[in-house]
C-alpha cells in the first residue's frame, strides 16, 4: 500500500489535539503524523513538541496565516515522503480501519484525486456538496431563504446509494488526498484566513476534471471544538 501522512493543524487547543495523537500514534496505516503548531500564544508547541519522535513531527509556524497556510506547512513537510495525505482538524475521531479503506480506494482508482468518508457531526450526517453558483451565494444572506439555502447545493439520499459517489467539494476538517496533485496545484490557496478553502479547492479540481469522491459506508466523528473561534 502507498504510504499515507496525516497533518492536523492546531492553535491554543493542545488538550485536543493532544487527544488525537493519542488515538493516532500507534496506527501502522500512518507513516507520517505531522502537527503543525500555527503560532499559539498558550504554550501549545512545547506541550506538543513532547511527542515528536519516531513518525511524529511538531512543527511551529513563525506567524498564524490561517487554515491554508498552516495546512501548507505539513504538506510540504511530507514532501517525497509519502503518497496520500490526510488533511484533518484536531478534534476528528477516526479508525484506523476507516483511513486503510480510503487509502485502498486511492490505490485502486487513479483517477480519484481526493476521497473523503462520512462527517458525523453531533448526529448530522455531512457528505459532499455541489460548488455554489452566483445564486446560490446571494440566497446565503437571504433570511427568508434560510430554510431552503440548508438543502441548496447539497446531493440527495439518492446520489449516496453506491459504494464511492462522485461530488465537486468535500468537507476540510477530514479528507485525503494524492500529494502529487497538491503540488502539482501548488498548494492551498493562502488567500483566505479561514471558510472558502473547500470550494477554491473543489473548483480547481474540478476545472482540472480531477475527480473527487466520497467512500459512503465509512465515517468520522467531528467532535466540533472551539477551533474556529480560537483561529
């Protein structure tokens, strides 16, 4: 199998990521664990640091630039390092089953660029979604039009039904995908801080008819911490 590196970006929230390299570290599916410290003010980096040895790197970034950036950092760590990387934040629960499934999809499918499993969040279930058109983004601010926004752009029961189910976006709080595409993109895009990273992402796979795709019968818990609010 293809070797697989995972990078989880953490800020001012090491008791969290802390219970993630906890859950992570003895997985023999994962070559590489890259935490990427993105500047805390908390003493995360040091607590962190503490773990580094054999397949586990701490990183610290010199300035907080966002989700992208910091992502960045790990990725370009893995440089030649491994195949596949896993993108995922800090409060993500996942088996080790569920990544050696994703990860065999990518070996057995070439033409799949980015695979990503169920997103259970607090019993909602998140898959893919369509990326939004200049309508779509307008209704957002829409009050009146809030109840119909939460099913604008999402893909029905329907689309689920088979073993993989082709999508243009997927949710960046857990995914994977082929590093050689990453660079070949040149990354994340940097200019945005946080939100967006998903669709900017998904258009331009999409205007490179690289497919992305999610493994349906397979999950991750996201346990939604305060994350975002600390970013």
């Amino acid at each position: 199998m293809s070797k697989i590196g995972i990078v989880i970006l953490n800020y001012n929230d090491h008791e969290t990521t802390s219970v993630m390299i906890e859950q992570i570290k003895d997985y023999k599916i994962l070559d590489e664990i890259v935490i990427v410290d993105n500047n805390s003010t908390d003493g995360s980096y040091d607590i962190l640091k503490e773990y580094e040895g054999k397949n586990i790197t701490v990183i610290k970034s010199d300035e907080n630039k966002g989700y992208s950036a910091g992502n960045n950092i790990g990725v370009k760590y893995l440089d030649n390092k491994v195949d596949y990387v896993i993108i995922s934040n800090p409060d993500i629960t996942v088996s080790e089953e569920v990544i050696t499934k994703l990860a065999k999809e990518l070996d057995e499918h070439i033409s799949i660029k980015v695979i990503a499993p169920y997103i259970n969040e607090l019993g909602d279930i998140k898959r893919g979604w369509k990326l939004p058109t200049y309508y779509g983004e307008i209704i957002k601010i829409c009050n009146t039009q809030q109840r119909f926004h939460k099913k604008y752009g999402l893909y029905d029961d329907e689309h689920y039904k088979d073993t993989l189910s082709k999508v243009d976006v997927v949710s960046g709080c857990f995914f994977m995908i082929r590093l050689d595409i990453l660079k070949e993109i040149n990354y994340f895009d940097e200019g945005t801080f946080l939100y967006y990273e998903e669709n900017i992402l998904g258009n331009i796979l999409k205007q490179k008819d690289y497919e992305t795709y999610v493994l349906n019968g397979v999950s991750v818990t996201h346990n939604l911490s305060t994350l975002i609010d600390k970013l």
